[in-house]
C-alpha cells in the first residue's frame, strides 16, 4: 500500500501561457490527438522539421527492382540513415530485424501489377495489422484522373476514418502512374484533393512552380524522387523541393540504385536536415564512394615469436 503519511502539498500551479505540450512543428497537425503527432513527430523530425525516408516498397507492383534484389542486403546499411523507412509488411517481417528502432511507414494499397493497370488499386492491409506492426503512418496511392481514381478515393477515405480510429497518420501518394502529368496544375489538385480527404502526409513529385503545390496543401508534403537521376541532379531536385516548401523527402531509386548508396543517404541527409548547397552535398557523396571502394589495407600477420 502506498505511504500516506508525510505528503507534499501540490504547490506548482500554472494559470496563463500554452506550455510546451502546446507548439507542433508541423503544418496541419496542431489539431491532431496525442497519438498521432507522436507519430508524425517520429517520422518527421521535431529538431529540424524534416525528414529523409527511404522508400523501398517498389516490389508490391513490379516485383524483384534493381537495388532491391536482396532487401536484406540494401537495407542493413542504409537503415543507420534513414529517418523512416516505407515498405510492405512482407518485407518488413522478412527483412527488417525487430530491433530496428527506425519508424516504418507501412504501404497499405496495391493489389495491382506493373502488368496491368496501375490505378487498379485498393487498401489491402488491415490496420490492426498496422498496430500489431507498430506502424508509424500508412501510405496510400491515389489515382487522381486515372481509371480507378473513384476506387483509390473511395478507398482512401476508408482508411483515412481507420487512421483517426487508431492514430496512425495516412500519407498519401500522389501522381503515380503512366500517363500522369506532373506539372503543378496537376500536382497541386491530387496533392489538394488528398489533404482534402485527411491525409497527413502527402508524397508528391518536384515539378516547376512547386511552391504552387507545397503553398496550397494545408498538410506537410515531402518529394518523391522518381527515376534515378545522375546523383547531382537528384541532390539539386531535394534542395529545390526543401527550399520551395516540402519537408523532405521520400526517395528510393536515387539511392539505393546509386553507386554509393550510404554516400547517397548522407548527401540527401545533409541536404535536407542542414539545407547543404547541393554541390557541397556531392562531395559528402563522393568522399563516401572513395572511402567504401579504398582497398582494405591488411593487418601485417604477426609472427609467432620464435622461442631461443
Ligand atoms: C510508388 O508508388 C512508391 O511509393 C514508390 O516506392 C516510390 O514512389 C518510389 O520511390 P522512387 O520513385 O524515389 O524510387
């Protein structure tokens, strides 16, 4: 039983101010419960309000991608420098040691192939899975102006209301697929219409006028990378995307099928988190590759000392 006897009197009383439990570093998400800007917070990160998160969910709808042959193999060194990772459950239960103490934002749609239609997607992983998985967030794709886009919408919203249900955040992916366009007329409207809907998080492409996209989206959107690009001109597209808005980004081709994956990570890190010039990112990147191809030098075998 408690000891009762000799209780402090409560003395340290607050009246006026907002206290520190108050401010939130993200745009959209002051409103949010506790549980969920715990999360936002664990993806994005207070110090900085940015983040890099690797995203190597690409095998839902193609299958073995190049870079991703043995998840295992990219992912263990990559992980030290990832602020979340996004993939499937299937990898994360195969691939990603239950240790990792790296927040993981789960994909929960698919059920399409890169045979098919690629808008013939639908919410396919239930969140109590999520919760068993302790997902960080939830990442969806909409298909705005696609065959399937009322299916993908309709599907959204489902899984938006499970979100607030359980406090898990919902980022949505915006603009995938062929015949996308990817200006900022089309960008702003599918990244609008998600945040519209109760996204938290929007994924999006860099396009010109981006600041048309990140200006008119009440949520914080972070860039997709798209195509793999000559590591330069990725770096120069993460520091345009920052500078115009986003809160980082979400990238995989461009480094996990750079020639240097960990220099890759850390020149994007330094990029977002320190707001480093591209060009001086890029030596961060080369250094790296330089260091990690340098031939081992090996320890002199040392001779047993010979007995007199
Ligand atoms: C797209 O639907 C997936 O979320 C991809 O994993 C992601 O957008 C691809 O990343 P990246 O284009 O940077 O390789």
């Amino acid at each position: 039983m408690a000891d009762i006897e000799g209780l402090r009197e409560a003395k340290d009383v607050k009246i006026s101010g907002t206290g520190s439990a108050a401010g939130f570093h993200l745009k959209g998400s002051a409103h949010l419960d506790w549980g969920m800007k715990n999360r936002m917070s664990r993806i994005i990160k207070p110090d900085t309000g940015r983040t890099v998160m690797l995203a190597v969910d690409h095998g839902y709808f193609q299958g073995p991608t190049s870079g991703l042959e043995v998840m295992e193999k990219t992912l263990e060194p990559l992980i030290p420098y990832a602020d979340c990772l996004m993939l499937t459950r299937g990898i994360l239960r195969t691939s990603v040691p239950p240790g990792c103490q790296t927040p993981i934002v789960l994909r929960v749609s698919g059920g399409q192939s890169v045979l098919t239609e690629l808008s013939n997607e639908t919410w396919n992983v239930d969140v109590d899975d999520c919760i068993r998985l302790n997902a960080a967030g939830m990442a969806f794709s909409i298909y705005v102006g696609a065959q399937h886009e009322h299916q993908t919408l309709v599907a959204f919203s489902d899984l938006i209301d499970a979100g607030y249900a359980a406090g898990i955040p919902v980022l949505a992916v915006t603009a995938v697929g062929r015949e996308m366009a990817r200006d900022a007329r089309y960008l702003s409207l599918s990244s609008r219409i998600a945040a519209e809907m109760g996204a938290n998080i929007v994924k999006t492409y860099y396009c010109q006028n981006f600041t048309k996209v990140t200006g008119t989206c009440p949520v914080p959107i972070v860039m997709a990378g798209g195509k793999k690009l000559p590591e330069l001109e990725a770096l120069e597209m993460a520091f345009k995307a920052v500078s115009e808005g986003a809160v980082g980004v979400d990238m995989g081709r461009n480094i996990f099928q750079s020639d240097s994956p960990v220099g890759m990570i850390k020149a994007v890190r330094a990029v977002v988190h320190c707001n480093e010039k591209p060009k001086t990112a890029l030596k961060i990147y080369e250094d790296e590759k330089k260091t990690s191809k340098a031939p081992k030098v090996k320890a002199k075998a040392s001779r047993p000392k010979s007995r007199k």
